[in-house]
C-alpha cells in the first residue's frame, strides 16, 4: 500500500495531507531517466572501449590468423628470393660462361617493379604496410621468375646449338688421375728445374710412368706434331674449334698424325721425359684465343666439388716444376 504522507502547514496550525504536484513528479521522473540515461551511455561506452562483443573477439581471431599467415607468406617469398639468387648466380657466373653469352644485366632482373603508388587500393587498412610488403615482395618474385625462365630458354637454345660445342671445348684430365695424386705443378709462377729462377709455368704437370695413355681432352682436330722440340719435347697440339687448343708434352711416344680427328677420351700418345723433363710427366695447357689459361677449370666433367677443391689445394703449392 501506498504510504501517504503529511505535512505541518503553520497557517493552518494543523497537519495536512502532502500532495504531489505534476511538474514535480514530471521532474522526478525526468531526473531518474536522465542519471539513467548517463549511466547507460557510461556503461555502453566502457563496455564498447574495454570489451569485445563476440563479433568482434571472433573478428580479431581472423585478423591475428591473417597476420599471422602474412608473416609466413613473408618468410617463404624471402627463402624464394635467396633460392631465386643462388639461380641467377648460377645463371650469370656458371651457364652463360660456359656457353660464352653474357649475363642478364641486374637493371633487367631488378626492372619493372611500377611506382610507389601501385598498392595505393590498399592504403586505409589496419595492416596496410604489411600487406603492400608481401604484394611487393610477390611481384618481385614473380617478375624474377619471369626473367629467370626466359634465361633458360635461351639457354635451351644455345644447348641445342652448341652440342658441338661442349663435345669440342677441353672436360677431362689428359692422364687417368682418379685418386688425384698424379698434380706434379700446377698454373703459375714456379722454380725453373734447370735454372733454378721463379719462372711463369703455364700448364698443368700430371707425373705418370712412362707409357701411360694420354687422353684427348675435347673433341678436335691435331694441328701440330713435333718430335724435336728443345722445350716440350715430343709433343702435339689438339685444335678444338671455338677459339681453344690444347697442348701435350714430353711424350715418349705419339699416336696421332697432323690432320686426323680426334674425339674426347682417344688416346692420342703416351707419357715420357723427353725435351726439358726432370722426370716422367705430361705437360698440358690450355689456349684460349691465342692466350695460355688456367687448365684447372676444365676439368668440370671429371671431378665432383669436393674432388675439385683437393685438386686446387694440390695444383696452388708453390714449388719447382718438372719442366
């Protein structure tokens, strides 16, 4: 039941019934409503600010899962980008030397990128440097790809080519050398065996017995026979077309005759002393249009990487050579 309340009116000298006027309990009502109203945006606003609706938890579960998926989508473009690298290396240093073409220029490899505004669509996201990162990180890759694959078809085509070519330029040991102990003296300034003095030795001596086959590096042509020389001795010069010779000395005895075509691996004479020797051995060198080179790099069909690096550790010791 409703209390009824009085009050004490001193002009009436009597208590009197209180009646609420309208205007107040409009006021009263209008009071309540408004603390309510303050203290609902309050609590609205602090729930919005420091908590999450279930939309919005399942949201930023969706976009950590999008980060995090970005930032692997980052590291395998970087591991794609160095693998892409060690190809273009390969490509440029490797393929196209031996094929005598010149490399890619890094102006072509690295063109065509587009300017600073080319994600601009994405500018206004949460993330939106990430995400231009991984597109531009793509579009690298992709562009590289694209260049790389052109390579290698032209590559294919030089292959097709130049068959001749890789049957024709020096690939092998001359002597039989599998256990790589036969390096008497390799490429570069050595001791002179007569006089004694640094003298440049421009070839490769394999020590050998007397007798033991002495191999055609590359398929070729002999241009040169000579039984008498005071230097090499007995020795031949195989012309392999492609601006390359090569050159076999102290022979003991010669197989081939001036003119006859030889192929990689034939037996074109046999290992002696004879000429300016301190002891059984062949002599080889490599020319290069016209030029005495390092025979240490072609023996690339022969040798495994390892077999390679003992072959440059054995042909760089300094020391007398045998001719």
């Amino acid at each position: 039941m409703k209390k009824i309340k009085y009050y004490y009116n001193p002009k009436s000298l009597r208590y009197e019934k209180y009646v609420e006027s309208a205007w107040k309990k409009f006021r009263v009502v209008l009071g309540f409503l408004s603390a309510a109203s303050v203290f609902a945006f309050i609590i609205v606003y602090l729930a919005y600010t420091y908590l999450d609706s279930p939309k919005e938890k399942k949201l930023k579960r969706e976009l950590s899962q999008l980060q995090y998926q970005y930032d692997v989508l980052n590291d395998k473009l970087d591991e794609m980008g160095e693998a892409l690298i060690d190809l273009q290396d390969r490509d440029d240093n490797i393929y196209r030397v031996i094929f005598e073409a010149e490399p890619i220029p890094s102006s072509m490899r690295d063109a065509g990128y587009g300017g600073s505004n080319r994600f601009e669509e994405l500018n206004g996201y949460d993330d939106a440097e990430l995400m231009k990162s991984s597109w531009l990180k793509l579009t690298q890759t992709r562009y590289k790809m694209y260049i790389q694959s052109k390579s290698y078809d032209a590559l294919a085509k030089l292959i097709q080519n130049k068959t001749e070519m890789l049957s024709s330029i020096p690939a092998i040991q001359p002597v039989a050398n599998k256990d790589l102990k036969r390096i008497g003296s390799g490429f570069g300034v050595r001791i002179d065996p007569i006089y004694k003095v640094p003298r440049m030795h421009e070839g490769i001596d394999f020590t050998a017995p007397i007798g033991t086959p002495i191999y055609a590096t590359g398929n070729g042509t002999v241009s040169l026979v000579d039984y008498g020389s005071r230097d090499y001795g007995n020795h031949v010069i195989l012309t392999h077309g492609y601006g390359y010779q090569t050159l076999y000395g102290h022979m003991s005895r010669v197989k081939v005759k001036i003119g006859q075509k030889v192929n990689r691996g034939d037996v074109i004479g046999y290992v002696g002393n004879t000429g300016k020797s301190t002891g059984p051995h062949c002599h080889y060198e490599v020319i290069k249009n016209g030029r005495k080179i390092n025979p240490i790099n072609f023996f690339y069909s022969d040798l495994t990487p390892e077999e390679f690096q003992q072959m440059l550790e054995l042909a760089e010791r300094n020391g007398q050579s045998l001719d």
